[in-house]
C-alpha cells in the first residue's frame, strides 16, 4: 500500500467510507464488490481482504514522494 499525493493516469479512483483509494486499472479484476484495509497487531502489518477472501495478508504502508 502506497501513499502518494498525485494521481497516475493507470489508475482508477475507487470511493471509501474514508478516503478514496487509487488502484491500477488492469487490477481490478482481482478485487471484489466489498473490499476492507485492516490492520494486523500479530503481524504488525495491514490486510486486505473481503468477505469471501484475503487478497494480501501481509502489506507494508510506503510513503511514496514525487522523487522516487
């Protein structure tokens, strides 16, 4: 999971209960209608996961800044 402040033309905006959250287009077909980001203590890192499975149990939060 990635935190940047701009937009890449790959991506498509997907609405929140929060914050909207970008993902590549060629992507999405993996994701299901219901998506959450939790957070694990025992493995000190965030899921995602929906209600019929988890997509990625183990993702690492990066700050990505317009030089990287």
């Amino acid at each position: 999971m990635w935190f940047t402040g701009e937009l890449d033309d790959t991506e498509v905006e997907i609405p929140t209960n929060n914050r909207p959250v970008y993902i590549e287009k060629q992507k999405m077909v993996f994701f299901d209608e219901q998506m959450t980001i939790d957070f694990s203590e025992s493995s000190n890192s965030f899921q995602l996961k929906s209600p019929q499975q988890i997509l990625n149990g183990r993702m690492s939060f990066i700050i990505k800044n317009k030089t990287d």
